[in-house]
C-alpha cells in the first residue's frame, strides 16, 4: 500500500455543518494544543431572525479566541470566527471578511458554499475545507471548489455524522476522485491539529 501523500500547509481552514453541527464543532475543537496558529472560519446553520449566541458559548468553552466575524476585519491567527445569522459570509482576496444580505443558497444563509467558495479564491491551495455533518447539500459545492483551486479537503465520514446528508451530498459530487479525506470526528480533529502543527508562526 503506497504512503499517504504528505500534508500540504495551510493559511486557512473554513468548516461547514448543519444539523447536529453544535455538538460535531464543540468535539472538533475541544481542548486543542496551545498556542493555535491556524485561523478557523465556520459557518452553522441557524435561524434566521434571533440573535448568535455561537461565539459566547464556544468562546467560553475553547482555549482559543472565539469571535463573530465582521465586515471588513481581517482574517484573525490562532481565531475561530463564526458567521453571523442572517448574513452570507465572503471571504475578500485582501483576507478580510465581507457580509452580504444577497439570497439564500440552499434555503441558507449564511452559506457554507459561499463562504468555501470565496475562501478558494482567495487562498488558493494554501487551505483546507472540513464539511461535517448536516441535512442538507451547502457545502458540497463549495467544498469541490476548494478542490478545484488545489487545497485540502476533508468530509465526515457520513455513518459517524449525526444526519449524514450533508456529508453524502459531497461524496456524491465529488465523484468519482472523491474528498482527499474521509474520516471520523475524532480523526479529523487529529487531521485539524496536524494542520496547525505544519503552519508557520
């Protein structure tokens, strides 16, 4: 059997989940290794209309800066930003964030194709998409799009996710190459510590 191909660096990695995605976020990101370098962008699924409580709750349970990503601040090191309900979430060639009220996609916004769509055109190969678990298809565009620009991308085995239809919808498209990864919840949290070990200060 040949060697797994080494990892690429990464500057960026965008994560995307619906349904069942609070709890798959909070094992992903439990207790990683500090400092953290890598920059996280997630987009959750929520209701439109009420308040995000997702940067409290996660700030308070995380080593690691957790903030609401706003319109026109940087791409912050060692952060985890989530997108704001209500609002699709770009990511600007500059690395800078851009909030857009356009449509729906998928009956979402935010957009986890947006976000994944726009994060490929601005980082090219230097990042890596992670699609998690959901009960719809947002994400699995995005995530061929990030494999079309030549960056990483990782999908939660679908029998491990809470509702596997998110993830299905991307082994579906992404035919018949498939994802670079197909793991489990725990491997991908290995997979995502990996990523920060290879990426410079």
């Amino acid at each position: 059997m040949p060697a797994p191909a080494p990892l690429p660096a990464v500057d960026l990695v965008a994560i995307g989940a619906s349904a069942g995605g609070i709890d798959a976020l909070m094992r992903l990101f439990h207790d990683l290794p500090q400092p953290w370098r890598l920059p996280l962008v997630a987009v959750l699924h929520l209701p439109e209309g009420r308040d995000s409580r997702l940067a409290e709750i996660f700030g308070r349970r995380l080593g690691l800066p957790v903030r609401e990503a706003q319109d026109k601040a940087p791409v912050a090191p060692g952060t985890l930003h989530f997108a704001p309900p209500g609002y699709h979430l770009f990511i600007e060639r500059e690395r800078v964030f851009s909030l857009s009220c356009e449509p729906p996609v998928l009956y979402s916004r935010p957009s986890i194709d947006l976000l994944m769509e726009t994060a490929a055109d601005a980082y090219g190969p230097r990042l890596a998409g992670l699609l998690l678990t959901g009960a719809n298809e947002d994400g699995a565009r995005g995530l061929a799009a990030i494999g079309a620009a030549g960056g990483l991308t990782a999908v939660q085995r679908p029998d491990d996710a809470a509702v596997p239809q998110m993830p299905q919808a991307a082994l579906d498209l992404l035919r018949p190459r498939g994802p670079d990864h197909v793991l489990p919840l725990p491997r991908l949290r290995q997979l995502l510590m990996q990523l920060d070990s290879l990426h410079a200060p």
